[in-house]
C-alpha cells in the first residue's frame, strides 16, 4: 500500500507501508497548516498490468477502425466505380428527360452516401 501525500503546490510525498499518519508532514502554505492525503491500493506490477492491457485494447481498437477505413475506401471506390458506368451507359443513349432524371438520382445517392 502506498500513502501519496499531496499539498496545494503540487509537491508528492510518498509513505510505504507501516507508515503512521502522526508521522506525515504537515507543510504551513499561505500560513494556513494543509494536509492531504490519498490512499492508493494495489503494487505497481498490478498497476502495469492494468496499463498493458489497455495498451492491447487501444492496439485492438486501432486495427478495428483501420480495417473500418478501408472497407470505406473500397466501398466508395466500388460506388464511384458504378456511377461512372452508369453514366457511360446513359451516355450512349439519346438523352432525354427521363435519362437525365435517372442520372440525377445516380450523382445525388453517391454524393449523401459520401456525405455520411
């Protein structure tokens, strides 16, 4: 167990175990006695086990929203892909209004799907 004494400026004292709270300093700041302590359970080998395993969490996680990324990637080179031969499909066809309509729906699902 360890006793982390902390005062108004910040400074740290540490007491290992068997400490008496009698023994803690007391430190005088602005003329006024101040005293703080906090109790902290647990070694350090708990705590860096603690912090390993949210290191391979984060690890996890970074994968997760790296493969994320590039399924997008390809799903929007893959929409991108389909307007583009839809619009060469239509482009070989006599235009007319019912061929600009379906072109417009084409570009404005792409562009909210990217928006998204």
């Amino acid at each position: 167990m360890v006793l982390r004494i902390e005062d108004n400026m910040g400074q740290i004292d540490e007491m290992r175990n068997g400490a008496e709270l009698e023994n803690m300093p007391i430190k005088f700041v602005d003329g006024k006695k101040r005293q703080r302590f906090n109790l902290e359970v647990g070694d350090s080998n708990n705590n860096r086990g603690m912090l390993e395993d949210i290191l391979v969490k984060l690890k996890e996680l970074g994968v997760r929203l790296s493969n994320g990324e590039k399924r997008e990637k390809g799903l929007q080179e893959y929409r991108t892909t389909e307007v583009n031969s839809r619009l060469f499909e239509f482009s070989n066809e006599e235009i007319n209004d019912e061929v600009l309509v379906e072109i417009t729906k084409s570009i404005s699902k792409n562009y909210f799907r990217q928006k998204r």
